[in-house]
C-alpha cells in the first residue's frame, strides 16, 4: 500500500490554525486594494471589542502591517517557547510579521523557498488562546499561495477585498472560480473605496457582502497611529463591517 507522507511543517501549521474558532484569510486578485490597511484595522476592532485577535502579516514581499501600526521593527519581538509567541501590540492584540527578522529590508524568495519560508512561518508561530486570527497576503495568488489555501481549506475563511474597478471585474472572478475551485464555499467580500456598487456583484456570484469603505482622503494622515485611525471616520465603517463578520459567522 503506497503511504503518503506529509510535510510535517504542514501538519504542525493545520495544528497551529486549529486553535483560534476563526482564521480570515484576507486577498485580493489586485494590488493596492486595501488589504493591509483593512486585515489590520479589523483585528484592531476585533481586540477592542474584548476578543483575544492575532494578526499575521505574511505579505513577505511587502510587509506593511507594522508601519499601520506605528511599530519600529527593532521593538517587535517574539518569546520562544515550544515555536514562536506572537508580539503583543496591547492587550488584546498578538502579532507577528517577518520585519522583526528582516528588519524592513526587501527579501527576494523564489518559488520553493518562498513556499518553504511561509510553511516554517505558519509552523512556529503559536496562536493559542487567540480567537480570531486575521491574516495579511500578498496581491494575487501565486503556486505557494494556492499551496496553502487548499491545504488550509478547512481552517481558513477566505476574505477578498476588491475595489469597484470595471477593469479589475475580470480579476475579481477569477479569484473567486480559484476558492471555488480549492473548496471554498463561503467567500466574504469586502469593497473598499466605494459606495456598495459591488454588492449586486457579490450578491450574484453567493459571496458574503460584509460592507464597503469608501475613499477617505484623510486615512494615509493617520497611518502609523492606532490613536488617530481610531478617531478616524475608517474605522465607524470598519467597525460595521466587524459586526456583520461577527453575525455572519457564527
Ligand atoms: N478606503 C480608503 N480610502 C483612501 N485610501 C485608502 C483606502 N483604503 C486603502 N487606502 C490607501 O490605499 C493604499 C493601499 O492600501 P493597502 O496597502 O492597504 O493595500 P493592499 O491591498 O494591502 O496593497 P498590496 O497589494 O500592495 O499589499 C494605502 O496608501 C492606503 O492608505
Ligand atoms: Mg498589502
């Protein structure tokens, strides 16, 4: 009889996962969308409203929740103890981002090692105790990425982001037909930088509308301070969008 072996980092990475109740897988088939600014502020509105969040950077070509967040790399660190706790930005919130380690320097990771490089990530980094973990990704979907969706298929809810481009409309599908593909039935949507236009999109293709976030000139002012995207008219819309993730999904 033929015996599969699977990668023990991938096992020890399901295992990882297994610990919060839920891991929102935060993508985009386009750059620039708003996914960093939005994975990080729902985390930040998730941890205020009292629950244990973690939040995961694993963008490792363009790492840029830290600077949301206002944190230097030099002051993120990690304990390690049995892998890797994630860096607690304040009561609630845990995280982790491979800055700490590169400090901010551009890494160039081919295929396999780019592969390897987010398998060992999502091996070491312990998340219990968190409950909702929100996880930043790069734009697109690239092998590694497909990788980890299928194998995470039965941890992770996938949220796209998506701004209501007509030109990005075909990307958009696209992406969806890939979840779909991979074994994902429930889909949340964002749409950032509108008005709800997208809804009878999402509406049509049986995703999860969770709320749009309109353009607001004034959020890349508050960039980098917790304190001022609080005060910031972002975060009333992020927060709507907090509260239908939360009756969405139960
Ligand atoms: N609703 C919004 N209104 C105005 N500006 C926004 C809004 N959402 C995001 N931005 C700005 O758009 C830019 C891109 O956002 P962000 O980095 O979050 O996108 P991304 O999808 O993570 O990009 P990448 O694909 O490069 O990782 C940032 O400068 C951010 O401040
Ligand atoms: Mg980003």
């Amino acid at each position: 009889m033929k015996t599969v072996i699977e990668d023990p980092r991938v096992l020890k990475a399901i295992k990882n996962l297994e610990s919060p109740r839920s891991v929102y897988l935060v993508v985009s088939s386009k750059g620039g969308v708003g996914k960093t600014t939005i994975s990080t502020l729902l985390s930040i509105a998730s941890s205020l409203e009292g629950h244990s969040t973690g939040l995961l950077d694993l963008d490792f070509v363009n790492p840029s929740t830290h600077i949301i967040l206002g944190l230097d790399p030099r002051v993120i660190k990690y304990i390690e103890e049995k892998g890797v706790k994630p860096y607690r930005v304040f009561d609630n919130l845990y995280y982790f981002t491979i800055v700490s380690y590169t400090m901010d320097n551009p890494i160039a990771l081919r295929g396999g090692e780019a592969s390897n490089a987010l398998w060992e990530v999502l091996a070491i980094i312990r998340w219990n105790g968190v409950e909702n973990l929100y996880i930043d990704t790069p734009p697109g979907i690239g092998d590694e990425h497909l990788d980890i969706l299928y194998r995470l298929r039965r941890r992770v809810k996938p949220i796209i982001v998506a701004t209501p481009s007509k030109l990005a409309r075909r990307a958009i599908d696209r992406l969806v037909d890939i979840l779909r593909e991979t074994g994902y039935e429930e889909i949340l949507f964002i749409e950032n930088m509108g008005s709800g236009v997208l809804r009878p999109y999402a509406e049509e293709r049986r995703l999860l509308y969770l709320g749009f976030i309109p353009y607001l000139s004034r959020l890349e002012e508050s960039i980098g301070s917790i304190e001022k995207l609080l005060n910031e008219e972002v975060f009333s819309y992020v927060k709507a969008i907090y509260k239908n993730l939360r009756s969405l999904i139960r």
